[in-house]
C-alpha cells in the first residue's frame, strides 16, 4: 500500500483572509455570501429590480436581525440578489459591563456573524422548503476591509446598484450558459481598482 497520497488528490483551499488581521475590531466589512452552486434561489430581477421570492424575504429578514443579536453590528448597506447577497457590516466597540472592571472582551469577530447569519437563514429556508439539512450557501463567503469614506461610498453605490448590473454579472448564471462574457469591469469598484 502507497502510504504517500498525491498533493492534488486533496487541493488545498485558498485562505482570503488577511493574514494577523483582527476581524473582531471595529471596522466597515463588505461581504459577499453566494448560494450553494451558485442556485438563484432568492428571487428574479426583473427592469433593474429585485424581486425577491419567499426564501429571499427569508435572507432579508435576518439580514436585518443581526444587529438584534449582535448589538455591537450595524448592517443597513444590503442587496439580496438571485444568488448572492452583498452587504456592509460594520462592527462598533463592544459596551463594557458596568461597574468597576472593563469587559476584556471584544465583540464577536465577523466570521461568527456570517456564519451565524448564514445558519439561521438556512434553517428558516429549509424549514419552508421542508428539506431539512440541504444547502443553501457555499462553504465560505468574501469579504474586504472598507478603509475610507471614499470606497464605503462607492462600494454602498455598487451594492444599491448591483440589480441593474445583474445582465452582466458574473454571478449571474444565465450569462455563463449563453455564452456571453460578463462585462469585465463588472466585479471592480471603479476609484480604488478593488476586484471582488
């Protein structure tokens, strides 16, 4: 038996996070969280507007409650698109505890906000469907650190625009099976050259 299994065998996936970063400090993230093979599951867009299905209200809702369960999170800035959803989160300094000692603990890092949101979106929307335990999103999602006012402005302009754009859109399955090339530009936030 061949104790040595071939490097390829298992590839490797690629960490996009920013090596020593601490995504618990309060900062502006902009993510991105795909469906499970890229599924248009949330709705349709239709003249430049999204129109969301019963599942995409499902994602828009707890969207919404985040901050509910993470007081320290502020997260009006979001788009459900068809398979995808692109959202600003921004984590504040956590409050302390009153009294005469500091909290030492910071708020939850944005990893656990995703993965919590992306959880409990998936049980309200398999417990709809009654398909309990099937995917609704990939394994792990994008994101990037928001360092000025300038790019969130601009990165808020392209998620409130970003159903305008859907016939170009690289997510959008429908240009991958016709054959047509998605704009190129499409996925880069034009003033800071950011590919998403």
């Amino acid at each position: 038996m061949n104790d040595k299994i071939p490097g390829d065998l298992f590839p490797q996936r690629r960490y996009i996070r920013l090596p020593g970063y601490d995504y618990s400090q309060p900062g502006a993230y902009f993510v991105t969280i795909c469906t499970h093979d890229k599924q248009c599951l949330f709705g349709n867009i239709e003249n430049s507007l999204m129109n969301l299905n019963p599942y995409g209200e499902i994602v828009q809702s707890c969207w919404k409650d985040i901050p509910m369960h993470y007081t320290e999170v502020t997260n009006e800035v979001f788009i459900v698109m068809p398979n995808h959803v692109h959202g600003i989160i921004f984590i504040h300094e956590a409050e302390g505890r009153s009294g005469s000692k500091p909290d030492p603990t910071r708020g939850q890092p944005l990893s656990e906000i995703v993965r919590a949101f992306k959880s409990y979106s998936s049980r309200k929307i398999n417990e709809n469907r009654q398909s309990q335990g099937t995917p609704v999103w990939q394994r792990s999602y994008y994101e990037r650190i928001i360092r000025s006012e300038r790019e969130y402005s601009q990165i808020g302009e392209y998620i409130i625009c970003n159903p305008s754009k859907w016939e170009m859109d690289s997510e959008n399955p429908n240009i991958k099976r016709s054959g047509l090339k998605p704009d190129p530009t499409d996925r880069v936030i034009k003033g800071f050259g950011a590919k998403f």
